[in-house]
C-alpha cells in the first residue's frame, strides 16, 4: 500500500479558505440582522403611534404619561434608544403585549406553529405539482400544454388572493359542503383535543384523534392549497425558465446521440441540474408565506401570525407588530442562509468561490 501525504501548503490552504468562507458568513448574517432591526427600530418610531398613550390611554395623567416614558427609555437620544432596543430582542424581550398583556415572544410562540404548519403544506402542495409543471411546460415549449401552464401561473400572479380565498369558501364551504369553515379546528373539539407541539395534525396523530385529524385536514386544506396555488404559479415558472436553459445544453445533445431516452435526459439529467437554483426558488416561496399570508389568515380566521399582527396593529399594539415582524424576518434570513448552503452542497462549482 502507497500513502500518499497531503502537503502542509494545501492544508493551510484548505483551513484558510474554510475560515474566510466562515468569516464572510457570520459578517452576511450579522449585517443582515442589523438592518433588520434597524428597520423594524425606526419603522416603531415613525409611525404617527405613541406606545406610551396606547398603554397608559390618551385620559391618562402626565405625570403618569412622562413615568411611562420614562421607564420604556423613551426619552433618551435615538441612537441610544436603539442600542437598547437590540440588547432587548437579543435576549428575546420583544415587550408586553398591550392586547393580550402577554410577552409578545409568548404570543408569538402560540401563534407561530399555526402561520408555519399552513406554510408547509402550502409549500409542498405547490412544488409537487408546480414542479412537473414547469418541466412539462419546458418540454413542450411553445404547444398548447405551453401556454395553458403560463396562463395558470400568470392567474396565480394576478388574482388578488383575498378575492380567491372568498370565492373558494363561498363555492367549497358554503355552496358544496365539501370542506369545513374558517377556522383551525371545531369547537367540538375545544375540550377533547389537546395542543402539544402547537402542530394540530401532528398533535392529533400523536393522540390518536382521527376524528379531529379529519376535522383539522378539512379547515386546512382550502386555505392550504390557495397559498399552494400561488406557489405553483412561481415555481412553474421559475422550472420552466431552469429547464429551457438545461435542455440547450451540450451534455442533453450528447446524451441524445448516445441513444439515452428522452425521459431519463429530462428526468436524471436535465432536472438534476435545474434542481440546483431550484432550491432556492422553493426557500423563498415558503419564506415568502411564512411572511405573506396575512390576507389568507384573515380571510380563513386562521389564528396564525399574520392575524396575530393585523388584529395588533388594528389595535396600536406596535410591540406585538414590531416582535412579529422580526420574527419573520429573522426566519427569512435563516431560509436563504439554508437555501445558499444547500447551493453549495449540490453544486461543487460554488464551492471554490
């Protein structure tokens, strides 16, 4: 047997390029979350709102007013309310709830698993069928079968979604009875059913409910598959945009001239590739409902956040606003930060760079 001993120089080279890589990483991440908060800190802060007035009320005393202001640091200079406001959200103090007179971390952490598990599911319905979609919209360039896949996702980019989401519940609801209500669950099962990881279809398979699994499948499938189709709209096309420009490639005529089948060019090879940028495409459309379903969530009254955050800025609870709206972005960033690195994993080309 031969060793073969790797060069000390090409050690040190490997380690300082994972080191930079690193570095370049944790400076992304942290410039990105700075400016989210900065944003967020000078949104709360332009808006014509007073926190102090929206928990003490307008008839309140000033001398009850100015205490208030005093004890939120309202009345220090702006950069130095801004430090304060980062060291806050670092230690997961996003305020109280003027709503609810919770902490708005709390809240949050109630309502979130609603807005993520309607996400998902909105997600997933959107790549299995928006993805052989696009790929046959792509093979089939310029047929019918072509144009009748844009026309789909140009009506999924057109429609306003809470015009759809009222049409489907008058039709589907109220008309043919064949999906459940707005909501999240039955009051039926108000008593019987139990949350516990705040996921009602996993909580129900975890209790063994099939009854209130039925109920939860039948609430969530309308508006599921509303945010399904909006996410079709963009992955079919964003597919078939990847496989147009796989399949002019020199290794998809190669592979044609050794007598390989047009299936197993598309489907092994061409869509193989695609799938590298695509991703990505599917990390921001889930993140983009992670963060976009306010309107479906109060068409369906589903108590998720997007309702959280609407029902608290109806009521001038800007620490609940602000809370919500770092915690979406917080996990918008962490979805591209997930979608980048599995772009490296699965293309090698990118990992030199």
């Amino acid at each position: 047997m031969v060793a073969f001993d790797v060069p000390r120089s090409t050690v040190r080279l490997r380690a300082t390029g994972l080191a930079t890589t690193i570095g370049k990483f944790l400076v992304i991440v942290i410039t990105t979350y700075l400016g989210l908060l900065a944003v967020t800190f000078f949104i709360g802060r332009v808006i014509p709102i007073d926190p102090v007035l929206a928990i003490v009320g307008d008839r309140a005393p000033a001398s009850t007013i100015a205490r208030a202001r005093q004890e939120l640091g309202l009345n220090e200079p702006l950069c130095w309310q801004f430090v304060i406001y980062v060291s806050k959200v670092l230690h997961g103090d996003f305020g109280t709830s003027v709503l609810t007179g919770n902490p708005v971390l709390t809240d949050i952490r109630r309502v979130f698993p609603a807005t993520m598990e309607l996400a998902t599911l909105g997600t997933l319905i959107g790549s299995m069928i928006g993805v052989p979609l696009g790929v046959l919209a792509a093979v089939k360039r310029g047929t019918f079968i072509d144009q009748t896949v844009r026309v789909i996702g140009l009506f999924g980019y057109s429609v306003p979604i809470f015009w759809l989401g009222l049409m489907a519940l008058l039709v589907f609801y109220a008309r043919l009875g064949w999906t459940a209500g707005p909501g999240r669950i039955d009051v039926v099962y108000e008593y019987t059913f139990t949350p516990i990881t705040g996921f009602y279809i996993i909580d129900a398979i975890i209790q063994r409910q099939w009854d209130a699994l039925r109920d939860i499948l039948s609430h969530i499938i309308l508006p599921a598959c509303l945010l399904g189709y909006f996410s079709l709209a963009y992955i079919s096309r964003m597919t078939r945009s990847f496989m147009l420009n796989e399949l002019e490639q020199e290794y998809v005529v190669a592979a044609r001239a050794k007598g390989l089948s047009e299936s197993r060019i598309i489907w092994r090879h061409a869509l193989r590739n695609a799938a590298v940028p695509l991703v990505t495409v599917i990390a921001l459309s889930y993140a983009g409902m992670l963060e976009g379903s306010v309107l479906t969530e109060t068409v369906f009254s589903w108590p998720g956040l997007g309702q959280y955050i609407t029902n608290s800025l109806q009521n001038a609870d800007m620490n609940a606003v602000l809370g919500g709206t770092v915690v979406i972005g917080s996990v918008f960033i962490a979805l591209n930060l997930i979608s980048d690195l599995l772009y490296r994993t699965l293309d090698p080309r990118t990992r030199a760079r």
